[in-house]
C-alpha cells in the first residue's frame, strides 16, 4: 500500500468524521434513539418471559445486544446520505475523476462509518451497564462478536453507499431506511428470542444476519459463548465482501462517468 492510499484513507476518513460532527442533531438522534428504546423496552417488558434458553436474564439484558446490533443497522443504512450531497454539487464526481484510486475513497469513507459505528455500539453497552444489565463478560468471545458486528456494518453501509452511488437522490435513501430497517428489526431476534415468535417467523429469523449479530453479541456478553466461525463469522464475512465489491464498482462507474 504506497502513500498515496494511505493519503486517500486518511483523508476520506477525516471528511467524513468532520462532517459527521457538523451534523449534531442526526449525531445526538444517533445515540438518543437506542438509549430511549432500552428505557421504553427494557421497564415496560420487564416481565417478559424470555424462556428455558435465557434463564437468570431480565429482558433488558436479553435487550441489550439487539440494541448494539440495531444501533449499527440504523447508522449504517444512512452511509450513503453523505454520498447523495456529495453527488448532488458534483463533488464526488470530481474527485473521484481526479483520483487515481477511486476506490479507496469508498474504502476510507466506509472505514471512519464502521469504526463510528462501533464506538456509538459500545458506547450503548455502557448505557446498557448503567441502567444495571448485568454482564459477564469474556474477552476472547466478545472480540469475535465485535468482529461479526463491524462485518454487518461494511456489508449494510456497502449496501447504502451502492444505492446512493446509483440512485442519486435523497427520496430513494429514506425509501431504503424505512422500508428495510424495520422488516430487518423486526424479524430478527434483536427484540424477542425465537422462542416466543410465532412459527413462520421462528424459521426466517436466524436466515437474517441481524440475528446472527445480535445472537452473537449475547453469547460473548452473558454466556461466554463465541460467535461460531462457520455459521455466523463467515457469512457475515462474505456478506460484507458481497457488497463491498458491489459498491467499489458503482464508485469506479462514477469516476468513469
């Protein structure tokens, strides 16, 4: 990797932490929106049954990494707005034709929207003990399941640069974050075990990676249970390479433009 990438990472990675910043009100909503769903969610279902699987949990515990996982999911569906307006006053168009790595800007934007993402993640779980979810915590596992999470979070925010880069419109970003963030939300087991869905939904969620995240962080925070290598890191892994290239060529076509 010559000095050039490594200018273009860094670089892209300041933009777009600078302009997150200037953004204050989606950066609090950001952190203020989780915190007020394990509030709401956590008291109110405090005698939800979570079942045999999850005894000695109260349901803020069993909340908690869905929360993480649902903080990652809602920021990295909104990856791409930054783009639109980019694209919108031709700024992106220029650079990236100015560029002799077009690419690495995508890679540089997406690696400061991770590394945020992750940060706004543990940031929750310290919530989370505040609020008094009880953790027992194993080091090794938890590294794995984080390792899952910044998995989800390149494969959704690849996924939301993708249909920024090709619709170029901010309708079509809202359109994406409300349609496929709740359908996502709501059949997975961020919110409820499988257990207590009803059958049709028990057989779809663990086909959905928010499942595979939020499960993931629940064994290594209360359980000391990895996140298995074949059936969850993979996936999530080649999930993440998936869109990634997807998104990298749509990036390479506005360059070529």
């Amino acid at each position: 990797m010559n000095a050039i990438v490594l200018h273009i990472l860094r670089e892209t990675a300041l933009r777009t932490w600078l302009k997150t910043l200037r953004r204050p009100v989606p950066l609090t909503f950001s952190f203020v929106q989780p915190l007020l769903w394990m509030l709401i969610f956590g008291f109110l279902f405090q005698r939800f049954s979570l079942g045999e699987d999850f005894a000695g949990l109260s349901y803020i515990d069993f909340l908690l990494p869905g929360i993480c996982a649902m903080t990652v999911l809602f920021g990295a569906s909104q990856a791409g707005i930054m783009l639109v307006r980019d694209l919108q006053i031709g700024f992106l168009q220029r650079m990236a034709r100015a560029s002799v790595y077009p690419g690495w800007m995508l890679t540089g934007k997406l690696a400061a929207d991770v590394l945020r993402l992750l940060f706004q993640a543990v940031f929750i779980g310290v919530l989370g003990v505040i609020l008094g979810v009880r953790l027992q915590l194993d080091v090794a596992a938890l590294g794995a399941a984080m390792a899952g999470l910044a998995f989800f979070a390149v494969a959704y925010a690849s996924l939301s640069c993708w249909l920024a880069l090709k619709s170029k419109v901010q309708e079509s970003m809202a359109v994406f974050v409300h349609v496929v963030n709740m359908p996502l939300l709501f059949t997975s087991t961020a919110l409820v075990p499988t257990r207590q869905m009803p059958p049709w939904l028990e057989s779809v969620a663990p086909w959905n990676p928010l499942t595979l995240v939020a499960d993931g962080l629940r064994g290594a925070l209360f359980f000391h249970r990895a996140p298995e290598l074949g059936t969850v890191l993979l996936p999530l892994a080649l999930l993440a390479v998936f869109f990634f290239i997807v998104a990298r060529r749509a990036m390479a076509a506005t360059a070529a433009a």
